[in-house]
C-alpha cells in the first residue's frame, strides 16, 4: 500500500514538474520584453523626447531645458538597475539550468546577451556624460560604477552559458566527394586485381 502511494506521488510530481517545464520559456520571454520595454523608456527619458517626465527637469521648465549629462546622471543607473541586469539571467537560468534546455534556448540567451549589452552600454555612455559634467558627487559616482561592473559580470556570464558547447549550433558534416571518389577508385581497383587473380587461376 504504500509502494502504491509513493508511486502516485511520484507521478503526481512528475506531472506537475512537466507542466512547469512547460512555460519555462514563455516566461523566459516575458522577462526579457518586460527588460526591452524598460530599456526603451529609459531611452526615451535620456533623449528628452516630448512627453518625457517632467521630475527629470532640474528646475519648473521644460523638460527641453535639460541637458543630456543631467538626464544621463537621472536616467543612467537605470539601464543597470537591479530589473535590467536581474531579469535577463534569470531567464538564461529558466531555459538553460532549470531541468534541461528548452527547444529555444539558445534564441533566450541571445537575446539576453544583447539585451544586456545594451543596457551596458547605455549605461556606460550615461555614467561618462554625468562624470564628464560633474553632476554628481564621489559616492554616486562610485556606487554607479559598481553597478555596471555588476552588469558586465552578468553579460559575461550570459556570454559564457552561449558559448557552451551545449548550446553551440551543430556544424552541417560536409562528405569530401573528393576523398569518396578516391576510395571508389580504389576499390576498383581492388576488384579488378582480384578479378585478373581468378582468371589466370
């Protein structure tokens, strides 16, 4: 009896794993537009297009008045935030070391890798324009920086996990047509040899 129950336990489980195994990717790619989508905000504050939010603005005028080492000091740490770097790996974790690949894995990753490069960089070009016009003081400075060193460690690592030689694109086997006519060759030659043999016997 309780062989029996062990056993529908552990076929309740299995199934239940299999449903979750399930939408791995589809979360996978729902953290990774829920990031572009963050990404592309930050962009639209950093250029100060019409209808960017006012609390960007230094003072009560318009958000055109601005300039963009100020808007880079304001929006910048966000392209390495927590969301921006956080999100990407976990999606990488969710198709990759989570109970097996899935059948897009390799497509998860790399549009993590490129979603985070471009947060890096964002986040770089920011950190340059806000320390070049001394916006902001020592610590923030510092603290900012952490935060990108943060970021490319986790762009290594999604780097690292695309490069594996699990999610490495098989190489098509070419046949060397070649070497084949070669060998056909030879073994007619062969046979012709064996064939002169019975003759003369």
């Amino acid at each position: 009896m309780d062989d029996q129950r062990h056993e529908t336990a552990t076929s309740e489980t299995a199934l239940t794993w299999e449903s979750v195994r399930r939408i791995r990717e589809p979360i996978a790619w729902t953290l990774l537009f829920l990031t572009g989508v963050g990404l592309l905000i930050g962009v639209w504050q950093l250029l100060g297009f019409n209808g960017a939010p006012v609390a960007l603005a230094p003072s009560p005028g318009p958000v055109a008045e601005t300039t963009f080492a100020f808007r880079a000091s304001v929006v910048g740490p966000e392209f390495v935030g927590f969301g921006i770097t956080a999100l990407p790996v976990l999606s990488v974790i969710l198709v990759v070391f989570t109970h097996g690949l899935t059948d897009r894995a390799r497509q998860v990753v790399k549009t993590a890798a490129s979603i985070q490069a471009v947060g890096l960089a964002l986040g770089g070009l920011s950190w340059l324009a806000a320390v070049g016009a001394h916006d902001r003081s020592g610590v923030w400075v510092i603290s900012f920086a952490v935060d990108l060193a943060v970021a490319a460690a986790a762009l290594i690592f999604t780097a690292a996990v695309l490069r594996s030689k699990a999610l490495r694109t098989p190489k098509p086997q070419f046949q060397d047509v070649g070497q084949d006519d070669e060998d056909f060759g030879a073994d007619d030659a062969y046979l012709g040899t064996d064939d002169e043999d019975v003759l003369e016997n």
